[in-house]
C-alpha cells in the first residue's frame, strides 16, 4: 500500500515538473511570438512605403502615346521597295555568297 503511495506520489512530481517545464516553454513562445509579430509589422511598413516610393517613381515616368499618336509612327509611311528579281535579298547571306563567287 505504501509502495502504490509512493508510486503516485513520483507521477504527482513529475506531473508538477512536466507542467513547470510547458508553462517556461509557453512563456518563451509567447515572447517569441510577441517580436515576431512586431517585425512582421516593420517588414509591412517596410513594404508598404516601398510601395509608395515605386508608385511614385511610376507617376514620374512618361506616359506612353495615345492609340492615335501610334497609327501614324514615323518612318512607316515609305513604300517597300522591293528587291530586283535578279537579286539575292531572299537568300541567306551565306548562300549568296556563296552564289555569287560561283557566277564568277
């Protein structure tokens, strides 16, 4: 009888130091927790000016021409000039090279 007082009595213990051992453990997840939770929140700032400052750069940039100023660009408006029929502009540089030291 004794023995089984003695027995629950080493299990009452080590419940007690299991308990003190997770209440320390809670105690530095908490803290833990706590400064995570505040750097989270600088890295937002953080993010969120950065945000800022890019969109401001964005708003200083040129805007780009309207759908009306692009139908007419320059350069554009010159006829293609097609090549002469005896010319190698549809051959590979290579080939009318090629080409052209044979005809020699």
């Amino acid at each position: 009888m004794i023995s089984e007082f003695q027995d629950l009595s080493d299990k009452i213990d080590r419940l007690a130091q299991l308990t003190q051992s997770l209440r320390a453990e809670n105690y530095l997840l908490r803290q833990a927790n706590t400064l995570l939770s505040a750097e989270n929140l600088a890295f937002k700032e953080r993010l969120i000016e950065a945000q800022r400052r890019v969109e401001a750069l964005l708003d200083e940039l040129p805007k780009p021409p309207d759908a009306s100023d692009a139908e007419e660009e320059p350069g554009t408006d010159a006829p293609l000039q097609e090549a002469p029929p005896d010319s190698d502009a549809s051959v590979s540089p290579q080939l009318a090279h090629t080409h052209r030291q044979g005809a020699l």
